[in-house]
C-alpha cells in the first residue's frame, strides 16, 4: 500500500504544481468536480477520465474504483460512463472538512492514476453584537468589538471594518487579522460630535456576511473617567439631606453638564447594601430622602446622555442634620427579688425597633421612674444597650428614652413583673444551621396562655452583659432561628421565657455549640485507691474553654500484657471510675478517651500495678490479730474478776462523798498513806482526796463582806489547791485531778476572830459510788461550836442555827489537821 501512495504522489506532484521539465509525463488521468471547496454535507459528483497513453493501463477494458480518505467507496455510487474509461461517482453528503478523493485502476495492488482535495464548511455567520466605545484619554480612540457567532465555518473566514463619517463623507475600511474581532479606531478617523455608520463584513471561500449597521456619535459612546467628589455635608436647613461637591477630571474640563447624567449611591458604614438614586449634574448636588443625624458614605458616576457609565468615584462620608429620635424600642427584663432589703433587682434589656430612628450620632438611653427625666429620677443613663438597677417592690414600672443632641424620644413603658414559676416549656433543644445561625425549638403546656415568648442568647466564656441578644417571639409560634455572629467551638447559652401579662414563667437554658470539634486537652489520670483486683481512678474536669464541644462521655481503654484491652464507659457528669476483676499480672496500662460530636481526643498512657498478698504476709496478719484478740480478753477478765483495790481504782476511781465524811475524824496518819485502809473509824471511811482555801479581801464593811460570801457563783472556782501540803506527800497541787469538793473561807489573820473559818460545799457535778447512800447529805456544822449564826450555815439547813450570836471558843487545831495547815495564812 505505501508503494501505491508513493506512485500516486509522484505522479501527481508535477500536476499540481504545474511543473514543466525535460522529463515531463503527461497524466495518466483527470478528475473533474464542480468545486473543491462545497458546503458542509452537500453532495459531490466527481468524473474520471483514463487517457489512452496511459502506461498502467493494459488491458483494452479498465476497471475503475474510487477511494476517499483510503476507504473504498462502495459500487452503487458509481455511474457507468460512455466508455470502460470514463467513470463518474455521486457523494450524496461530504461531511469531511477536507478529505482526498482518488480515482484507481483495478490491479493488484490497485493503481491511482488520479486524485483531488476536496474541502468542506460553512458560510460565515453575520457579526453580532457591534459596538463601540470612545475613550477620552489621551491619546483619544475609539474601539469596537463584535461577536463573530458560534457556528464554526471549518474555513479562513477574513474580517472588515468599514465606517461612514456624514459630515465628512469619508469612508474608511479596516482589515481585521484572522481570528480577531476587535478593533480600534485611531482618533483622527471619527469626529466627537458628529454621526457616523459602522459595520462588519466576513468573508470566506463560501461567501461573505455583514453585519447590521450602527449610528454612533462618538461622543455619545465616550465613557467618562471617574468623577471626583470635593466635599459632602449636612443640607443646611434641610433634614435627611446631604450635599455633594464634585467636578469632572481636569482633562474633560470642555465638557458640559448640559447632556451629562449623574447618579449617586450611599449606605450606612456598617451597612452592605448601597441606595441608588439619580441627582441632577449641578454643582453641588443635594442628595435626599436619608435619615437625620445619621452618617452615610457616598460615591458618584457620570456618563454622556446613553454612553456607559463612569466607573464610581472615590468614598466620602457625610452626616446629616440631627433631630430628636423617634419610634420605640423593643425590651424585655429579668427581675429578681431581694428578701433582705425588700427590693426588686432588675436587669432591663433593649434594642431598636423596626421602626426606630436614632436621628443622631451620639445616643444615649435613659430609664427613670417618672415620665420626666432629670434629678434623681433617673435610674441610669448609657450608650449600651441594657441596665441594671434596684426598685421598691411598690414600683411597677419604668420608662425608657433614646436621648441625643437634639432631643428625647417619647417614653417606652417597661412593666415591672415579678417571676411566677409557672411551668410552660418542655423539650427546648437547639440545632446549629448553616451561615452562623442556630434553630431554636421548644414546646408548651395546652393549657398555658403566655403574651409572648422571649428568645435569649449570650456567650458562656464572656459574662459581659451588653453581649445578651434577645428576639421576641409571638405565642403561636414555637421555633426560632436566631443569627448572630456565633463562633465555632465556643459555647453559648440560650434560653426561652415565656412572657404573661403578669409576669415572666419559668424559662428553660441549653448551652449549644454552633460548630464542635475534638477537645483540645485530655484530663490527666489519677490513681486514687488501690486494693486487690479493683483500682479507682479519677481525673479533673476539662476547662470550659477547652471542650470544643458538648462532652458526650469518657472511655478508659486498659489491659495488661497477655490479655485483650478492655473499655469502661463513663458518664460525662462522673469523674471517677472503679476497674474491676483486675489480675495480679506485673503491668498494666490504660489511656483516656474524651469525645464531643465534633471528635475525639486520646490522652497519654499510665502505668499501675496490682499487688497480691503472699502466704508470709496472710499468716503474719492472722497471727497479729490472733494475738492481739487473746491480750484483749485477757485484759478484760482481769479488769472484772481482780480484787486489788489499786488496780481496780485505776478504772473505777473512788470519789469521795462530803455526806458521809467527818472532817473530825481526819488524822495526820490516815492522810499519808492509809487512806484505803479496811480499819477505819467510820463505817464508810473515804478520803477527802481535794481541799482548797480562799483568802477573803478586807472589805470596807461587813455588809460588802456579808453579800460576797452570799453569792454561789463567785466562789465555785476560788481557792488554792492542798493537795501539794506537807501533810499529804503522795500528791501535788500540779498533778492531782481531782476535783474539788469543799472549800474553806477564811478572812485575814488579823481579822480572824471577826470572821471565823466557814466551810462551803463544792457544786461539782462529779457522781457518786454506787455504795454511797442515796439520802440528802446532813447538814455540816463548824466544830468549835455547838451553835452558829445563821450567816455561817452554808450546806444546808442547820437544826442548831439561832438568830442570836455567840461567842467563838478557842479552836482545837490537834483535833482539825487539815485546817491546821491553813495556818501557813497566818505567817
């Protein structure tokens, strides 16, 4: 086959070019078509005509074949001619862009003894969409551009611009290079203000097109530079309106205002929508219709009568004339009693209606008590947007003001409710949305009938007050969707109140996350108790700053060397954890798992150990309580069944009785040592084991005298301790825990004889031995004398007590040897 195409393009190649040489062969063949070039899916007739000098034709009788692109056109298309020499073939639809079209003598292999390019497309398209724009900078030109069409032509398609000037008569053509559709017009061939045609012609081997032509005047198609805007301020005189100083650039100082248009558009600074309005092209411009006192931010454009807009001048900003504000402001309040002082503390919220105007820069609000603001009436003053304040439980409402340079707003009344408790909300739950905004759902009690509802939301991390948002929400109406600028992973409390007529039901709160993600920290295990096969851990909470989320639980992942790892779930509310049925094996690990819906979050490994008891250990432990149980019982039956009085003392100490002792009987021997001894005078003989005495202050009289001594209570803890004596070695004043059952009074040496000894009985509440009697103790009586005054009768009544006074014998110290040792008071 490549031998076959080497011989047909030799052949050829001088047939095509024209070439003439000495060896010049005339063609075997010639292929007659109407055109080479037709409209794509025509049909094509082609004929073929073998000279009868052909040198590769041999045979009288040839037969002929066709082939395109290599492909051998089928039989039916051919047309039998007038000889076996001539031969003619129908393409009913060429859908080829080019292709080949050979005529071959049947041999073998078959030889091509002629061969055409036939080529395929589509007329060219008219331009569309011509249009033209002046521009005035220097240097000046004018550029227009079309659209060619979206049919593709498959062929060279040649471009032209052509303009007619009227006022000139000129006519100007321009050649487009291929595959362009633009061009621009230099300034010399077109006139500003004077009209002129344009159009586009395309043209290829199919034929041409033209576009429809367009009136322009060039300066009509000029687009302006940005205008330049000098100066806005407040209208004088005139409320809601600004005026704008500007002017054109200095290169378009010829053009005049009179066929220009001029538009204006402006917005708040916070704001992202801007206002359109046309304003007339003088110089200044009054732009109307704002709002009073408020600051707006400006820009401007100009065109030529219809040319295209100016591209926006620069910023500038403006206010305008202030005036008193109008409309109301929504509210709401939190109110809270105070038992203490009787009050009502009250957080008041606010923000500005729909149909609020603040008319001025600088607002403030003021709530009072009164209608009329000034003095002490008012309650606070502030730009923000909320107040707290206390109020008498008699105060039922307050009145809120918006306050600026030029005036106050007509009051807003805000009705001082008290909480009723009652019970409205059920199920509230939140949802996050996209765009930063979180549904908030709830429902209520059938039987319940609130004015409204009031949908509140603050940040948890950030207590300030000024950052709580609130919506109120009609009855009927049980979700809201609430925006604001919410962050991701950071948590915020929403809460709902349902509002009556006479005051705010309970609200339910829900602390939700816009976005969550794992946490950032995992709590650090500790190891709080161990003992055998259990271990109890612990861990601190996670920092609210540090969740990311809400916790959903803990898992504790724990195993040992040679068995599987096991997994303990724990609640978020609980912060411990008992592992259970744990081996005596030499190690074990464990790790912290803390997850939110957003992720989870491993902690760091910990290592603990379980110990076991070994046999020494257990039968050391058993024989120490064996032991110690046999020492125990021992002790106790020598406590009960010993007869030692010593011993038995030592844990039922013997506590003297003042009733039946005898201060008579007492002896220096019996004080010393034998003060248990079994051959006691007495029946009951007891040692008195506590005696003490007081030295009495000359008084100025004997009535102060007599009323000290009368007093119970000032004498109970007075006194000196004997115990410490040379008459009783065993004992100390510094160890003795005794307690003291009498105590001896005595006055001054010299007064002695005045104020004898008396003898008080102790209140001690110390209580007795089961072996004393029960009967009231006798009444004690001084033993100088058989008789006493009744000034000296102090433990009980006395049968021998007269009214009338006696002498005082001389004292008997042998037979008193205690009271012998208060003789140290005399020295």
């Amino acid at each position: 086959m490549k031998s076959t195409w080497l011989s047909v393009i030799v052949m050829l190649v001088p047939f095509l070019n024209g070439a003439r040489n000495d060896n010049y062969m005339p063609p075997c063949a010639n292929i007659q078509t109407a055109r080479l070039v037709v409209p794509m899916g025509s049909p094509v007739t082609a004929t073929c005509v073998i000279s009868d000098d052909c040198p590769l034709v041999i045979e009288e009788i040839v037969r002929i074949e066709w082939h395109l692109d290599n492909n051998l056109l089928p039989i039916s298309s051919y047309v039998a001619g007038a000889s076996s020499r001539v031969s003619e073939v129908v393409i009913p639809s060429f859908n080829h862009t080019r292709a080949f079209l050979a005529c071959c003598v049947q041999t073998s292999p078959a030889q091509v003894v002629k061969g055409v390019e036939i080529r395929a497309g589509y007329l060219p398209e008219a331009p569309q969409n011509l249009s033209c724009q002046t521009n005035l900078t220097n240097p000046n030109t004018m550029a227009c551009v079309w659209d060619p069409g979206e049919q593709e032509t498959y062929l060279l398609t040649k471009y032209t611009l052509h303009t007619k000037i009227w006022e000139l008569r000129k006519n100007h053509t321009y050649a487009v290079l291929p595959g362009v559709h633009r061009y621009t017009i230099p300034r010399p061939d077109f006139v500003l203000f004077s009209k002129m045609d344009i159009y586009v012609r395309a043209v290829n081997e199919l034929g041409e097109a033209t576009s429809v032509p367009i009136i322009v005047e060039p300066i009509s198609k000029a687009k302006f530079d940005p205008p330049m805007i000098l100066k806005v301020e407040a209208a004088p005189r005139r409320f809601g309106c600004l005026e704008l100083s500007w002017s054109l650039p200095q290169h378009l100082f010829w053009v005049s205002n009179r066929y220009l248009n001029a538009e204006a558009r402006q917005k708040t600074p916070n704001s992202s929508q801007w206002t359109k309005q046309p304003i007339l092209p003088t110089k200044p411009a009054n732009l109307c219709n704002l709002l009073n006192g408020t600051q707006y931010v400006t820009q401007i454009r100009v065109r030529y009568k219809q040319s295209p807009w100016s591209e926006w001048s620069s910023i500038q900003s403006g206010v305008t004339l202030e005036s008193a504000p109008t409309g109301r402001l929504d509210w709401w309040m939190k109110v809270s009693r105070d038992q203490m002082h009787k009050q009502h503390s009250i957080k008041l919220f606010w923000k500005p209606s729909k149909r609020f105007c603040a008319n001025g820069q600088n607002v403030s609000y003021v709530v009072s008590d009164q209608k009329m603001l000034g003095g002490k009436a008012n309650l606070c003053s502030t730009k923000g947007n909320c107040c707290t304040f206390q109020l008498p439980r008699s105060v039922k409402k307050v009145h809120l003001r918006a306050v600026n340079a030029a005036g106050k707003s007509a009051p807003t009344e805000c009705h001082i409710y008290p909480p009723k408790g009652r019970l409205v909300l059920s199920d509230v739950s939140v949802d996050p949305q996209e765009d930063r905004s979180l549904l908030v759902q709830w429902r209520t009690v059938l039987s319940s009938s609130p004015v409204d509802f009031v949908v509140d939301w603050r940040p948890v991390l950030n207590k300030e007050l000024s950052l709580s948002q609130f919506e109120i929400v009609n009855r009927n109406q049980t979700s809201l969707v609430i925006k604001g600028s919410f962050e991701p992973y950071e948590p915020y409390d929403i809460s709902v109140y349902p509002r009556f007529k006479d005051g705010l039901g309970h609200h339910q709160t829900v602390t939700s996350y816009w976005r969550q993600k794992a946490p950032s920290i995992v709590p650090k295990i500790q190891i709080k108790k161990t003992w055998q096969s259990r271990i109890e851990l612990t861990w601190d909470e996670i920092p609210l700053n540090q969740r990311n989320g809400i916790i959903q639980g803990y898992k504790i992942f724990y195993w040992n060397q040679t068995g599987p790892v096991k997994v303990e779930n724990v609640d978020p509310e609980n912060r411990r954890v008992v592992l259970k049925d744990l081996k005596n094996e030499p190690l074990y690990e464990a790790f912290m798992m803390v997850s939110t819906s957003g992720g989870s979050l491993n902690g760091s490994r910990i290592h603990f150990e379980i110990q076991a008891f070994d046999a020494v250990t257990v039968v050391i432990i058993v024989i120490s309580f064996g032991v110690g149980l046999a020492f125990l019982l021992i002790l106790m039956v020598l406590i009960c069944f010993s007869n030692h009085r010593r011993f038995k003392g030592n844990f039922w100490p013997v506590v003297p009785d003042p009733a039946n002792s005898s201060i008579k009987s007492w002896t220096t021997d019996s004080t010393q040592d034998n003060y248990l001894a079994s051959d006691s005078k007495e029946p009951n003989p007891i040692y008195l084991s506590h005696l003490s005495f007081l030295d009495l202050p000359v008084k100025a009289s004997k009535k102060e005298d007599d009323s000290w001594l009368s007093s119970g209570e000032e004498m109970n803890d007075l006194g000196e301790s004997i115990c410490g004596s040379p008459f009783i070695p065993e004992y100390s004043g510094s160890n003795s825990g005794s307690v003291p059952y009498a105590t001896v009074i005595f006055s001054d040496p010299r007064h002695i004889v005045k104020a004898p000894c008396v003898y008080l009985r102790s209140e001690s509440k110390q209580p007795l031995l089961e072996t004393e009697e029960s009967f009231s103790p006798r009444s004690y009586q001084n033993m100088e004398t058989d008789r006493m005054p009744v000034e000296q009768c102090f433990f009980g009544p006395c049968h021998d007590c007269v009214s009338e006074e006696a002498e005082d014998p001389d004292i008997l110290w042998n037979d008193f040897p205690f009271l012998r040792a208060l003789a140290m008071n005399d020295l």
